[in-house]
C-alpha cells in the first residue's frame, strides 16, 4: 500500500477521502419510502465511483425517526421532510440541523384500467368513486406525504373523504402499493414513485399542483458518531451530478 498511487475523489471541488481507502466500506442509512428508486441509483452510481456500498433502510419518516431514537443503528436519516429531522436534532442525536437536498411532488394515480376520470383532475375523480370504492394515501402520522395529500384533497374542495372510503398506508410506498395492486381505485403518491419504470406501467398519473400543499422540503442529517465515509456520501447527495438524479426522478431542486 506504501508504494501505491492514492487516488482521490472530489465532490464540487471538496477533497475527500482517498478512493482506496473505501473499498469494501458499507454505510447504513435510514430513508424515506419516496426515495426508493432513486436512491437506487443513486446508491448504485456512487458504488461504482467509490466502491462504498450503501444499504438503506426504507420506510415512514416518523418511524424511522423514532426508530432512531430507540437506538436503530444507522449514520444518516434522509427524511422526506424537515419537522422529523428537527426532531431528531433537539434530541442530540445529529452533528448538524442537516441540509435539503430536494422538495417532493404529489401525483393522483389510479391503476391504469380505470375509468376514473383521471385525467379531469382530483375533484372529478373522487366525486366519481362509488361509495365503496377505496382512495389511498399515507398515514399523516407518520408520514410528511400523507399529511400533504389531506392538504391538497382539502383545498382542492374534494376532501376531507370519508372514513369509509380512505385507506391508509403505513408509508408512501405502501399506499402507492395500494393503487398499483387494485386494492385501491385511486389515491396521492409522491411523483416519484408514479413515474418510476418499476410501477409506472400500472398507473394513470397526474402531477398535482404545488400551490395546494405546504412545500414537501427534504432534509437529511448526518447521525453522532457517522464515519467519514457516510460523511462523503452525504456530500455526494449534494453534488451537481446527484441533484441531476434527483430532479430526473421528479423531485425539484432544494430552495
């Protein structure tokens, strides 16, 4: 090793750690169910430029931060909001109050042999579900995306739905699962899970307009005691090539 090349890797012009130095690493992150398929590629990209291996936890931001506190042994928490990053940075757990690194979007989907009004927008399509018809979002407990599709179904005029027609997943990806499946006839997801080539074959999807929701700014944070090669990675979620990733999966860019 003493008489090898070092070679180093940079990030927006940042000296990082020496490539060779990371080979064979492995970082456990925590993410937010959205984030599924483009931390994928994203995960994938930087293995390929590094060697690191990172495995990720998906699931509810609210669990996944309580799990935190509880002791889940990760070193970074990729929240799909701000609030439960805020959360976990009140309680000492974090080196930082974290960075944004994107702000979601909402889509209305139904299966894709529906004859749901889908493409007339929300109001028509809930106003067109019979009563025993399903509409599935996530659970706003737990998840920022389900607390933003009850916004945009309220001032939209078609909510609030009743209790017997609404359907909760326990994560974004679970209710858009819902939708997918047929178990329900339409629902909100976050437009990056419609879109993806994975599902997007089973859906209708319509984005929704920002203006109806408060804006679904995305947080991540590095944890105490976080290596520096989950640091590295951090950084890299933040450079131009990685933002571009994002903004390809239907994320916009952090303001």
């Amino acid at each position: 090793m003493r008489h090898q090349r070092r070679r180093y890797l940079r990030y927006s012009g940042a000296l990082l750690w020496p490539s060779w130095a990371l080979a064979q690493v492995r970082i456990k992150v925590a993410a937010a169910s959205n984030l599924k398929f483009v931390l994928a590629d994203l995960a994938a990209l930087y293995k390929l430029q590094t060697g690191v291996q990172v495995d990720v936890n998906l699931g509810a931001s609210g669990n996944l931060a309580r799990q935190i506190l509880q002791g889940l042994p990760v070193e970074q928490f990729i929240s799909a909001d701000e609030a439960w990053v805020a959360e976990l940075v009140k309680s000492g757990r974090t080196v930082d109050a974290g960075q944004r690194y994107a702000t979601g979007q909402l889509a209305l989907v139904v299966p894709k042999n529906s004859a749901l009004p889908w493409n007339q927008g929300l109001v028509a399509v809930v106003r067109a579900m019979k009563p025993n018809d399903k509409f599935a979002i996530a659970n706003p407990a737990l998840a920022p995306y389900g607390v933003a599709a009850e916004e945009v179904l309220q001032r939209a005029g078609a909510g609030p739905l009743a209790a017997s027609q609404k359907v909760l997943g326990d994560n974004i990806g679970q209710a858009t699962q819902f939708v997918a499946t047929g178990a329900a006839q339409a629902g909100i997801t976050a437009l990056a899970l419609a879109t993806a080539p994975e599902i997007a074959s089973a859906l209708q999807v319509l984005p929704l307009p920002v203006h109806l929701h408060s804006p679904l700014h995305q947080r991540m944070v590095l944890l105490q005691g976080a290596s520096v090669a989950a640091a590295n990675w951090h950084r890299f979620l933040l450079s131009p090539p990685a933002q571009a990733v994002f903004v390809r999966h239907g994320y916009a860019l952090p303001q």
